[in-house]
C-alpha cells in the first residue's frame, strides 16, 4: 500500500517567478525574488526549491568587470588547465576553476550582460546559497530550498545543461547504496546527483533568453533539510582527485604518455636529455626525429584507438553491482569551503 508521502514524492511541479528585472551590483536577492513571489510569497510553499540561475547571483556580488581582456579573465579564474583546442573562431579552454568546477572558460560569460564587460561566477556558490536561503526563510517562515545553478557541456554527450554550484538546505545527492533494485538486488554504489537532476528541470522552463532567471520545484520536500546540514553544499558533487579518471584531455594525455616514453627512452640509453614536460617533448621530436622514430612507430595515434578501453583505474574494495562505470562516492573529506586551488572535478565542456 502506498501512503499520501509514497504519492507526493511521484509528482514534482516546475514553475518561474516572471517579473525579475535586471539585477544590479549591491541589490538585495531575496527581497527581489519575494517582492514577485506575491503578497506573503503567496506563490511559495513549505518544501519548495527555488533554482536561481547563478547569472543574477553573480550581478548582485559586483561579480561583473571590464572585458578589456576577456581572455585575461579567463586565466585569471584559472587553477588548472584541463584541455585547449583551437578552431576557426579560437580556442576553447576546458579548465578547472578557483571554485573547484571544470567548465569552458573557467565560467567566465559573456551573455546577458552590459557590452563591454563580463560576468564571474559567485566567489563562494555555497556560501550565496546559504546567505539567500536564510534570508527567505526568515521572510516568509517557510521551510525552503536553494539552488544557485550554471549551465555547462558534458564529457562524451553534445549539448548543454544546468548544474548546481552552489546549495543551502538541500540534499545534493541521493545516496541508494544498500537499498534494493526492482529486481531485490543490492545496489552498493549508486548515488543520485539530485541536485545536478533538479537544476535541468529548472532550465527546461527558465530558458536562456526568457528573462526568468528563478524557477520553483515543489514536490521535492523530502529532500529540504536544515541549511548547515554538513554535506557542504554543492561542493559535495566535486569528485575528489583520487576517483577522478579523466583529468586531461585526449590529446594532452597522449602528449603526457609520450614525453614520459621519451624520457624513459633517453633515461634507459643512459643519457641525461630527458624531456620532462610535453612541451619540451615537443622540442624534442622536432629536433630529433630519430629519437622519435625509434620510440613511436610511424603511425603512432593521436587519439585513442576505436575499441579501446578509454580509462582503467583500479579502486581497492570498489562493489560492482550493475551500474557500470561508476565510482563509489567517498565519504566527504574535510575541504574549506571557500576558493581552492587543489585539482578536482570530472571534465565538462
């Protein structure tokens, strides 16, 4: 039998607050999104998720600067660099962030915003979220959820979409490890990203060119909980550096393996020129070819053979079950909450 909680949890509502205007440096969020919610935000209700796209987040902390070099910006957001490829209209740069996020141009965004100038994401996400939902709550005595999200590409898939970078009051996974399948079989590694699913509902109606930058979920109560809940917020979705199985990119990768062949080479014949970065096997290669042919059959390839696996990584006492793929989510490790400059993270575009 089910119960009327069984029920609730197999509806879930999407809807915008319209009527948000443009967001200036200094304004107060919270009291800009009730003052659309409705008398007594009369449009909000206990156990709702408010979804605020991380654009108007950024505007109202002065995160906007002068784009004299947007490029500049981008380093300057810049911990570590995942991967570049050049193309007709430039480079893209996949690069991990001072939030500890991988995105194209460490989130540094050029749309909707003043010409001449670019938008930053939110120094601290969490800490936005934090500070907005303690403010709403306090408001309107509702027991609310906050989402700061972004909109980023994936590693293997086309296209893009939402993601949560920052949260308060809201459980940002769903951990089913020791509950059963439809089928009573264990499942001993699988960890919903809720909060990542939750942020691409929100998109589908907030839109990009909408104007409608706040979106409410209501059917999600369940997963509303105390604002210091200890799962440190959307920071909690990074993947820490140990379980992270696709670092670099294919063809940095390929250059790091093969300056690594080339310096065991020049170290086996006793010589002491050995390449040590991909860069200097790059000089290498090009000033002696006969070093590279002895090392790389000609046809050596630049990217992984089709039919190959793409990435092993052995992980001591990992479960399998039948997600494939997958890596157990560790318990969290005690990481400030604030900019870090530590790598982590899984590859986006």
């Amino acid at each position: 039998m089910h119960s009327a909680a069984d029920g609730a949890r197999h509806r879930l509502e999407v809807f915008v607050l319209p009527g948000i205007g443009e967001v200036r440096a200094g304004d107060d969020l919270a009291a800009t999104i009730l003052a659309v919610a409705g008398p007594a935000a009369s449009r909000l209700a206990d156990g709702d998720i408010l979804a605020v796209t991380s654009k108007i987040v950024s505007k109202a902390e002065g995160r906007q600067v002068a784009a004299t070099d947007r490029e500049q910006a981008i380093a300057d957001e810049t911990v570590r660099v995942v991967a570049t490829r050049a193309h007709p209209g430039g480079v893209t740069r996949i690069v991990e962030n001072r939030q500890g996020l991988v995105m194209a141009a460490a989130g540094v965004d050029a749309s909707n915003v003043e010409h001449g100038t670019v938008l930053l994401l939110p120094v601290d996400p969490d800490a936005s979220a934090r500070g907005l939902c303690a403010a709403l709550r306090a408001a309107t005595g509702l027991h609310l959820g906050v989402l700061i999200t972004d909109t980023v590409g994936r590693p293997w898939r086309d296209g893009q979409t939402d993601i949560a970078i920052g949260a308060a009051g809201v459980a940002v996974l769903d951990d089913l490890r020791g509950s059963m399948d439809a089928h009573g079989r264990r499942l001993d590694v699988t960890v919903a990203a809720v909060a990542d699913e939750i942020a691409g509902a929100a998109d589908l109606i907030k839109g990009k060119t909408s104007g409608n930058p706040v979106a409410v979920l209501r059917g999600l109560g369940h997963l509303v909980g105390a604002i210091d809940a200890g799962d440190r917020g959307a920071r909690r979705l990074l993947r820490d550096t140990a379980n992270d199985m696709f670092r670099v990119g294919s063809a940095e990768a390929y250059a790091e393996g093969y300056a690594a062949g080339l310096a065991a080479a020049e170290a086996d014949r006793g010589t002491d020129s050995a390449p040590t970065n991909a860069d200097e096997a790059g000089t290498a290669r090009a000033a002696d070819d006969r070093t590279a042919a002895a090392d790389l059959p000609e046809d050596a390839p630049t990217a992984p053979l089709r039919g190959h696996i793409a990435a092993t990584r052995e992980i001591p006492d990992a479960p399998a079950d039948d997600h494939l793929g997958e890596l157990p989510v560790e318990a969290p490790s005690e990481r400030s909450s604030g900019p870090q400059v530590a790598s982590r993270g899984t590859a986006s575009a």
